[in-house]
C-alpha cells in the first residue's frame, strides 16, 4: 500500500469515528450549574451576603408575613384587601384560604418562598466556604458566621409562622431535598445553626489576624448598621431569645419554654432597635413604607378604639 493510500486509510478510520459521536451531546455553557457559578471565592461570599437580603425581604417586604401578622394582632388595622390585611384582621376570624387560586395565594406563598431561598442560599454558601478561602482565617470565619446566621433566622421565621418546615444542614449533600420536620422541630435547629453562628464569630474575632473590636460587618451586609464581633453576637442572643419565646402555640408549650434561656439571651442582647435602610433599588424592600403615606394603611383596630374610649 503506497503512503497515500496509508494516508487516506487512516483519514477515512478517523472520519468514521468521529461519525459515531452524538454531536448533539454539547456542554452548554449558556446554562450555568452551581459548582461553576460558586467556583470563586467572592462569588461565594455575595452569595452568603445576600442570603440576609432575600430573609428580610421575605418577612418584612411587599407580600411578607410582618402587615398580616400586624392586622391580624390589632397591633394595626387596615380595611383595605392589599395583603389579606382586612380579611386577616377580621372578627370572626376567618380561615386563610390555601386552595388554588385563591384570592391572596401570592401573600400565603411569598413567605415560604423567599425565606427557603435565604436558607438554601445561607446552606449552599456554609457549604462552599470548606474548601475555600477569601484570603485569611478571620474572613473565612467572617463568611460562614454570617451563612449560619442567616440560615438559623430563616429557619426560625419558618418555624413561628408555618406548622412545618425543612430543616437544612449545609454538611449535607447539597442536592439533598430534606423532608418536612414539625415548627419545633426546626425551631430547634435554628437555635443550634445560631450557636454555630457565634462558634465562627468568636473565631473570627479571636483567631489569627481577627477582628478583634474593628468593624467586622460594614453596613451593607445589614443595610444601615455595621457590626463588630461582639455586637454581632448580641444581634444573634436577641434571635434566640425571639425565636425560643415565640414557638410556642399551646399553653403546655409555653409552659415547657426554657424562660431562663429566653431571659439570658435576652439580656445579653441588643441594646438598641435593629435598624434596617431600606431602599428597594438596593434589594432592600419594606412594605411598611406604605403605612405612613395613606391613613387606610395603618388605624387603630375598632375594638381598642372603643375600649380606650370606654375607659
């Protein structure tokens, strides 16, 4: 066999081969996967900074849980249907409508939805900083304080406001979907991710190249407010305190709260109101902005009204 026809022997053998392969069989690198998106350091620390935002949002932003749960107290009153607040507020009290479709299924849903997201963020970040660094300890300490704070605050908004939820380990295979777990349950957890939570700040106070008392928060991981070590931690014993009171549904419940723990943590709490600025081109949202432009967004509930008059 001469050289060409050796040549062309082996090009026909490769042309062949190449046939055999699917060429719809393409990585499509339009459509970004987890470990590619978190593959750098700061990708992971926006993503543990923003798990708080996306918590906030959910409880205190346009469809949170904070205007219901106010009208639904008498802590104010609305006669307007924005939120469920008039049908929530009212006396009889009546049911809140879970079907499909019903009128305010994006209220009921908006919670559940943006506080998972904050925990499987928070979750997905803890996860990712083990094999990581943004640079030193103190940092990396840094990143997974705030990770497990954010995660152990969106657990126990979970646990006060829903009879289930899901409970998330970031050691966990992160393609895990956990079962729901009861709202004691979960609030138990977030009590346990918030002590985790102060174990990482001490950390990252104390270790090598740590904060020491020097800012180790600026204000916009909590938008308005900077945080050294030790006021973090304050921020962290006053969740516990609010989380651990606040569970309980039954008087025997009540009964079985560990009120020393309530009062210690809170006691070694925050000294002054945690203060948020919101400023919703920021992703900062606060459906109490609404209250104070109309006088329909925020009376007095009738039933005080009367009793203050009565009295």
């Amino acid at each position: 066999m001469s050289m060409l026809s050796r040549a062309l022997s082996g090009t026909l053998v490769v042309a062949v081969l190449a046939a055999c392969a699917d060429p719809l069989t393409v990585e499509n690198f339009n459509d970004p996967d987890r470990d590619r998106v978190l593959a750098r350091p700061s990708d992971v620390e926006v993503l543990i900074k923003g798990a708080y935002k996306t918590l906030f949002n959910g409880t205190y932003g346009t469809d949170g849980i904070q205007p219901s749960a106010r009208a639904m107290s008498w802590e104010n009153a609305s006669n307007l249907a924005n939120w469920g607040l008039g049908p929530r507020s009212a006396v009889p009290r009546a049911f809140i409508d879970n079907n499909r479709g019903n009128s305010y299924s994006g209220t009921n849903f908006a919670d559940w939805q943006n506080i998972s997201r904050a925990i499987r963020a928070a979750a997905d970040g803890v996860n990712k900083m083990e094999g990581l660094s943004l640079g030193s300890a103190a940092a990396n300490e840094r990143a997974k304080a705030f990770g497990w704070f954010s995660l152990g605050a969106a657990m126990g908004f979970l646990s006060l406001v829903y009879d289930s939820a899901v409970i998330v380990n970031p050691h966990d295979d992160i393609a895990l979907i956990p079962e729901f777990s009861s709202y004691g349950a979960t609030n138990a957890a977030a009590l346990e991710a918030l002590d985790s939570a102060i174990t990482h700040t001490l950390a990252a106070r104390n270790g090598t190249g740590g904060y020491g008392t020097a800012t180790m928060y600026d204000d916009t991981w909590i938008a308005g407010t900077a945080y050294t070590a030790d006021n973090f931690i304050r921020l962290i014993r006053s969740y516990k305190a609010y989380f651990r009171a606040n569970v309980a549904r039954t008087p025997a419940e009540r009964a079985a709260v560990t009120w020393t723990a309530v009062r210690d943590d809170a006691a070694a709490g925050i000294t002054s109101d945690l203060t948020v600025r919101t400023d919703p081109t920021l992703g900062w949202d606060a459906s109490t902005n609404q209250w104070y432009l109309y006088q329909q967004w925020h009376q007095v509930n009738a039933v005080l009204a009367g009793m203050a008059d009565t009295s």
